[in-house]
C-alpha cells in the first residue's frame, strides 16, 4: 500500500523484495524494515501513508500490551484503587510514633485472622524498635514469631505465604540488610505479574527501617540501587509512623507486593494519636503538599523531608518561600504530575534525600524534568542535594557532615535564589 502512492517506490520495492526472503520471520524482523520505510517516505504526506501509520499506531499499542504490560497490578485489586481515609484525631494527645504502628498492627491483627509477621527480633521482644511490643503474647508464637539472621530465607518464607493466600508482612531489621535479600525480591517478587501476565500474584508487604541514624551499617539509604531492582513492587517511604500505619492499611486493602521503609529516627518522636485506627489510609503514588509556597519547589521524602519542614522555616525568615512536597511513594512516583503542576507556579525545583549522588534523587528529576516535562516550567536550574558518596561516618557529627543537614538544605535552596536577584539575596 506504501508504495503504491510513494515516490520512493525503488527503494520500498528492495524492502518489500527482502521481507519476501524470509522464511519464518519473527516480529522484528518485520518491523525493522517497516521502521526504514517510513524513513524513507518521511516527507510524503499520502492517504496510503497516513492509512499505514494508523495501522502502525495501533500495532503499538498491541506489541506494548504483549511484551510490556502487567508490570504492575492492573485489575481492580490494584492499591491505587484503594480510597483515601483520613485520621481522624479525638484529642491532641501526642504518643511515640512506634506506639502508632503498635497499635495499628493490633488492631489489623484483630481483624484479619490471615495477617501474620516474622523478623529477626520481631516476636519476643517485639521488635528493636518495639513497633510489635506485646503482640506475641496477644496473638500467639504462630503469628508473631522470631527468625534468624537470614534475610533471603525471611523473604523467601514471605513469597511461600503469600503464594498460598495468608498476608505475611516480612521484616528485615535494618534497611542495609535489605542487600542480602534483593536478589529474591527483585528476580522473585517484582516480576512475576510481569512474568505470568497478571495471572499470579504475591501480596508479600516486607517491613524494615532505615535513613539516618548513626554507624556504617545501621544509616544506609541506598534507594536508588532499591527502586531500579524491584520494578514491580509498591515501595513506600513515609516520613513518619501516622503515614507509615496508613500504608499498612492500604496495602492490606489490595494485593500488591509492597516495601515499607519506616524512618529509623522516628519511633520516639511524638505524633498526635489518630482515632480510627485500621481504617485511615496512606495514598500509594500521590505526593502529598504539606506546605505551600511560591519561590522553590522542595522535593523529598522519608527522614529528610522533615528536615526539609525545619530548613523551611528558616528560610521563611530570609524572605524565601518554599513549597515542600513529600513524594510518599518511589515506585510508582506521583501518578497525577502534582509535583510538575507546583514547578509551573515556582519554575525552580531541588530534589533531596540521603542517597549517594546519582541516586533516587536522579530518578525524581527523571521522572519530573523529563518524563512530566518540567523542563518547560524551569527559570533555573533544577538540583538534587544527596548524601556524600561513601556509607554514613560514624556519631552525630559522622551523619551531620556525610547527609544533606538543615545548613546545607537552607544554604543550596538559598543560592537558588541568589542566583536569579543578588541584590534581594546577598551573599
């Protein structure tokens, strides 16, 4: 048909000539030769043309349904599809963050017979962060029960149960120690929607901590290495115990795989009690605009954003006006282009958190710049401020000089602005 009405019907009639040779072609072998014919007649304008782009268009839409989809839960049971339930909050009563999941995980427990955990450390004394304190003795040793030290067996007893229909949530006591298992999670867990075409699932939720803290092997943030392994998985990073609870109660809605990484530093901070507990709900890839402003976007999330919130105020002081955008979720990333509508009205935007250069903070000026084209929307350059590229050095001050701290965040978000009026910023 292309050739029909072309002007470069020599060279179509070679293509069509070696098309002809093939025996048994695959695919490819198909579309390769199709791809140089319409380079070739790529300054015709036909109805053969545009009748056979048509067809091409949706010969895509067939080939993307056939080798790329399923990556994610696409049916119903989807924990995109699951409703926003907001706390709700009696009193301005204040408790530990970790009495927060404590008492969210029980009354889970208590409603679903089929919930059940298990870590290193995670039964008798109810975890190092006593997030499960008492819950062995509730709910019994079967439920609730301790592991050794072998986190790719943790994870391998989870994908077992969820296989079968029970709703394990794994522990992995530190989010370093995530590393010993990855290989399972990303070769095992993530791919198998993608695998069998949506037709199996493993609703496995595995539970750890990290961010920073203090020690080498304790303050690890390795996200960028994590969100490019496990495509496939829902990853969460709630920057504290209240939305952490949320997505617990979310996932347990649906029944996809998911990573929840709770902020080490966060189970003695004070949060106010929500009264519905089991029942309030953390939205899975919608950002969340916990503060409005007009001059820098200020993307973050997990433990740094809360250091975002303190840099903020400082620079409200310095007549900066920062609009502070907590991600929540990694994968998937900001589903409605919230982020991309905030740079519209700032035109200036830095990503932050404590990965090393190049990290997940790459990944969001991806997926923001690039993918919701924000380049459009930009009057300067866009940044990412990270971590320093080796693991956290040792004590307060090995985290305050190896992480992003509140100086630095005012400092780059400051010179932002210096940049484009020096005389309303001055050095």
């Amino acid at each position: 048909m292309l050739s029909t009405e072309s002007n470069q019907r020599e060279s179509l009639a070679t293509i069509i000539n070696g098309i002809k040779k093939l025996k048994e072609p695959l695919r490819k072998e198909i579309y390769q030769p199709f791809y140089k014919a319409l380079r070739i007649t790529r300054s015709e304008n036909t109805n053969a043309r545009n009748s056979v782009m048509n067809w091409f268009k949706s010969q895509k839409e067939f080939l993307a349904e056939k080798y790329n989809s399923n990556v994610y839960n696409e049916f119903g049971s989807s924990s995109l599809n699951v409703g926003k339930v907001a706390p709700t909050f009696e009193s301005d009563q204040k408790i530990d963050g970790r009495l927060i999941l404590r008492n969210n995980f029980r009354t889970l427990f208590q409603r679903h017979p089929e919930i059940l955990t298990f870590g290193e450390d995670t039964g008798k004394i109810g975890g190092v962060n006593q997030a499960m304190e008492g819950m062995q003795e509730e709910f019994g040793e079967i439920r609730v029960f301790d592991t050794g030290i072998r986190e790719a067996s943790i994870i391998g007893q989870g994908i077992g149960l969820a296989l079968r229909g029970l709703r394990p949530i794994a522990e992995i006591q530190y989010l370093d120690y995530l590393l010993y298992a990855i290989q399972i999670m990303s070769d095992d867990i993530s791919t198998l929607a993608y695998r069998t075409k949506g037709t199996q699932k493993c609703p496995l939720i595995i539970r750890t901590r990290g961010h920073r803290l203090e020690g080498v092997w304790h303050a690890g943030s390795p996200m960028g290495g994590i969100i490019n392994l496990v495509r496939g998985m829902i990853v969460c990073v709630p920057r504290n115990m209240l939305k952490a609870a949320g997505f617990y109660n979310t996932l347990l809605k649906s029944d996809d795989p998911a990573l929840v990484i709770e902020c080490l530093n966060g189970y003695r901070i004070k949060e106010n009690e929500p009264s519905n507990y089991g029942d309030f709900t953390t939205p899975i890839g919608v950002p969340e605009v916990v503060k409005t402003g007009n001059d820098v976007t200020v993307v973050s999330y997990g433990s740094t954003f809360n250091l975002c919130e303190q840099a903020s105020e400082i620079l409200d002081e310095m007549n900066v006006s920062c609009e502070l955008i907590d991600v929540q979720t990694l994968l998937p990333f900001d589903i409605n282009h919230m982020i991309v509508n905030s740079l519209k009205k700032t035109n200036r935007i830095i990503f932050i958190d404590e990965d090393v250069p190049g990290g997940a903070t790459s990944f969001m000026l991806n997926e923001v710049i690039n993918k919701q084209k924000g380049y459009y929307h930009l009057d300067s350059q866009p940044l990412t401020l990270t971590a320093k590229e080796h693991r956290p050095a040792y004590g307060s001050d090995g985290d305050y000089f190896s992480k992003p701290n509140v100086d630095e965040i005012v400092d780059a978000i400051y010179n932002m602005m210096k940049e484009s009026n020096p005389t309303k910023y001055p050095n």
